[in-house]
C-alpha cells in the first residue's frame, strides 16, 4: 500500500496549523484574577473545648484480661529461644 502525498500533507498542514493557533492562544491569554485567600499571620485560639472527664491515671486498667498461665509460659519460652538463638 503507498501512502498518498496528499493526505500527509494535509496531515501535516492541519498540525501545524493547530500547533500555531494554541502557541499564539497561549500567548495572549491573560493569567487568572489573584483572588485567592492568604492565611492568617497569627493562627486562632483554641476552638476546642477541654475534655469534662477526670485525668488518666497510671493505675487505670486497659481492659485487658489476665493471661492463662499456659499461654504465658509458652510465650515466655519463645521469648527464650529468641534471645538465645536469634530469629
């Protein structure tokens, strides 16, 4: 199949054309209004309220509940063999 010289160059032609339009668009469209908000140079207050509960506590307990001596030993013995023999 030979490629027709006249659809390339009308290829050609429209691409450039296209090409020309969008360079002089871009070169007289004007930038957007500077309308944009700025931040604030000193931030607000607080605009949360401090919580009404009691402070924590070290002694408060998570809800957890105690171990079964058998997991524990069993964890324990992993813990074992890892510091001796690594991972």
């Amino acid at each position: 199949m030979k490629p027709n010289s006249t659809a390339l160059a009308a290829s050609l032609l429209s691409s450039a054309l296209l090409l020309f339009v969008q360079a002089a668009t871009a070169q007289t469209t004007s930038p957007p209004p500077a309308t944009a908000t700025r931040p604030a140079t000193t931030p607000p207050g607080q605009s949360s309220l401090p919580n009404e509960g009691p402070p924590a506590t070290t002694n408060q307990t998570t809800g957890e509940a105690p171990r079964d001596p058998t997991v524990k030993k069993m964890n324990e013995a992993e813990k074992g063999k890892v510091e001796r023999m690594g991972k």
